[in-house]
C-alpha cells in the first residue's frame, strides 16, 4: 500500500473533511503549497482560494478563506476561517463580497491592501472556476 497522509480540513462550524488521502494542494499567502505524505513540518497562512484533495485519483475541492494549514510528522490540519465544499458554495455571496473588497481597496494601504487584494484574487478565482 503506497503511503498516505492523514488529512483533516476543520471550519468554526464543523470538520469538512477527514481521511486519508494522497496529495493536498492549498493556496498559501507565500504561494500555493502540495502537501504530499512525508512531508517536512511545517505552518502557513491560508489566503482565499481552493484547497484540492486528491485520494485514490479522484479530486475533492473545497472553497477556503483565511486560516492556517500545519503539517506535522502525523499528517496535516487545516483550520480555515470559512471551508465549504465547491458544490455548496454560494455564487450570489461569492460576487457580493467581491464587490465589497472592489469598494475597500482605494481605502487600503500596506499589508490590509495586500490582504484585501489576496482575497479578491481568489474570489474572482473561485467565482470563474
């Protein structure tokens, strides 16, 4: 049996997901991440986007926005801000906030600029996908 990762995307609301799985893609706020098993320890910060999972060939995507991804020699744990399964995401929520991020940005300046323009990246991402 070829080895696997223990895998665990956790919300405020509820765990999204827990498995075994083969490869977890997560967009970090340094760059995109693929977290494979016997992966290096490591923690990074979650910008808006997509978390792929991969197990057994077959893909599950979540939509995430904000939090932390902390891989351990046990597996790895996302906690995200907001986590929902792409099928069950709200397209309607999805352009509203896009418009309130357009509207904040000439206000922003610095990291909240940064942040805020992360955040709209992957909305529009996500809302095209």
């Amino acid at each position: 049996m070829a080895d696997t990762l223990q895998f665990s995307l956790v919300s405020p609301e509820r765990e999204l997901y827990s498995g075994n799985v083969d490869q977890v893609d997560i967009p970090g706020t340094e760059g995109d991440l693929g977290i494979m098993p016997n992966h290096s320890p490591l923690m990074a910060a979650i910008r808006t986007g997509t978390i792929t999972v991969t197990e057994n060939g077959a893909e599950t995507k979540f939509f995430v926005q904000g939090g932390f991804a902390d891989v351990t020699p046990s597996g790895l744990t996302v906690l995200a801000e907001r986590a929902v399964a792409m099928e069950a995401l709200d397209k309607v929520d999805i352009e509203a906030q896009i418009a309130a991020v357009e509207a904040s940005l000439p206000n922003l300046t610095g990291d909240a600029a940064l942040a805020a323009s992360q955040n709209l990246e992957g909305l529009r991402a996500v809302l095209s996908a």
